[in-house]
C-alpha cells in the first residue's frame, strides 16, 4: 500500500512520467512546426535548474505567495492518486466528486499565487483564469458524471469499455476542458505572453516558479489518466497505459500547435455551448 502510493503508480511516477511527457510534447509540436527542439530531458533541467535558482519574494506579495505553489501541486498529485490507473490505491464512496474537488482546487490555487503576487500583469492573468474556471468546469463536471450514472457506481472505477464510443459528446467535452484546465492554446488566456508577459506567474522565480511549472505538468498528465480511466477502456498494464495515454498527449499537442488564442468572452461561448452538448449525453443516462 504504501509503495503503491508513494511510487508506483503513485507520487514519484505520476511525477517522472508527467514531466517525461511534457517533453515529449515539446518534442512533437517541434516536429510539426518544423523544427528541431529541445531534447524530452530538457523538461528535467528546467525543473532542477528552477530549484537552485534565487527565490525573489516581492515587497508587495501578500500571503500565500510561498503557500499557494506548493497546494496548487499537492491538490493535483492527490487528484492523481485516486484516479484508479490499474486497481484503486485509495478509493471510498464519491472519490469522483474528491478527484473534481482536487483538480479544480489546484487551478484555483495557481491563480491565487499570481493574485498574492500583487503585480497587475499577475493580478489581470489570475483573474482571467477564474473566469475561465467558470466557462469549462461545467463541462469537466458533466463528462464525468455520465460514465458514473452510467453504471450506477458510488466510485470511480476503470472502464474495460470504451465508452467513447457510447458517449462521444461527453468525451469530447471532457478533452475541451482539459485544454483550458492546463491553458493548452487555444484557451491559454491566463497566461497571454503577447499580453500579459507571464501571466500569474511574471512575479515567480527558483522553487516557487518550480512548484508552479510542475503543478501544470502534473495536472496534465493526471487528465490524460483520468480521460484514459474513464473513455478509453482503462489500462490493464503499463503498456497499454502508455499507448493510449501518448495518444491522448499527441492529440494535446495537435491542439497547441494548430489553434491561436481565444478571448476571455469566446472561450465563455465555447463552453457553455459544449456544456449544454455533454448535456445531451447526460440526458440519455438519466
């Protein structure tokens, strides 16, 4: 049990494998813009390197500056820990409405670093992100409630089906609210570089910026299982997890590399309008 939590499948490979996987992203939005790009360890010494650096607290940061990184990556890896990759490491009555509470949680978390950071840049980024939590959670919510309603479950559980197949609209809306829970272009509005410079995180250096750059890199990969977990049959091995996973992380990629950023209002429209298409899958469950 123990093992199982803190290693495998749990903290220290959700770790490992979500920031190998941010690099193979990297790795193949470079491919398809037609370059070269950096190499899938690249990832590892940004991270290492971001620990050693100075951290540089502002005179105007509010509490919370130190404390919010570090629940932001917390929540995401415990939302990581209940999602039942092979079997359940921990799993009670209503865990779902747990793993909806974590990754929500943990975004809500990162903005609050930006606002405790008191630069307006920041301030105007973690607003944005609020507002944007509004626009797809909604959507996240429905499309996981449909495979539980589905089968009359109390807790999350690993699907042999693929129920992508049987309910496509939900499957859908749960992959669009992925983009903007880990701000994949089109919805990466919290943090416009054009815009914003950095968005939350301009006022975030060293290990603060690290806890930052490695809850959005979790919180990722914690999607891909969870997507994984409940549309596409679940993974009955380590092989298995990695080819549906990597499809997952391919068509990810293909978001960021093909899509321009959306406005705030935009985004808005886009969601409501997919929560009200999960919607119809919903309506056919109950």
């Amino acid at each position: 049990m123990l093992f199982e939590l803190l290693v495998y499948p749990g903290i220290i490979f959700i770790i490992l494998t979500a920031v190998l996987y941010s690099g193979i992203m990297r790795k193949i939005a470079a491919r398809m813009q037609n370059r070269i790009g950096p190499p899938i360890y690249q990832v590892f010494y940004d991270i290492i390197k971001l620990t050693g650096k100075e951290n540089i607290r502002p005179k105007q940061a509010k509490p919370g500056f130190t404390l919010f990184p570090a629940i932001a990556l917390a929540s995401a890896l415990i939302a990581g820990i209940l999602i039942p990759v092979y079997a359940p490491i921990i799993s009670f009555t209503g865990d779902y409405i747990a793993i909806i509470y974590f990754l929500l949680f943990s975004s809500v978390a990162v903005f609050m670093s930006g606002y405790a950071s008191s630069n307006n840049l920041a301030v105007t980024g973690a607003i944005r992100g609020i507002v944007l939590i509004f626009a797809y959670e909604l959507s996240f919510i429905i499309s996981i409630i449909v495979p539980i309603l589905a089968f009359s479950l109390t807790s999350i559980q690993s699907f042999d089906t693929w129920l992508i197949a049987y309910y496509p609209l939900a499957a859908l809306s749960m992959f669009i609210a992925m983009l903007a829970k880990v701000e994949i272009p089109p919805f990466h509005i919290p943090n416009a570089h054009q815009e914003l410079v950095g968005g939350y995180s301009v006022e975030f250096t060293g290990r603060r910026l690290a806890l930052i750059e490695l809850t959005t890199i979790v919180k990722t990969f914690v999607l891909i299982l969870l997507m994984v977990t409940l549309y596409l049959g679940g993974a009955q091995n380590i092989f298995i997890l990695t080819i549906k996973s990597l499809a997952v992380l391919f068509a990810l990629t293909l978001s960021r590399v093909l899509f321009a950023r959306l406005r705030i209002e935009q985004a808005l429209r886009f969601y409501w309008i997919f929560a009200l298409i999960a919607a119809i899958d919903l309506i056919r469950v109950l």
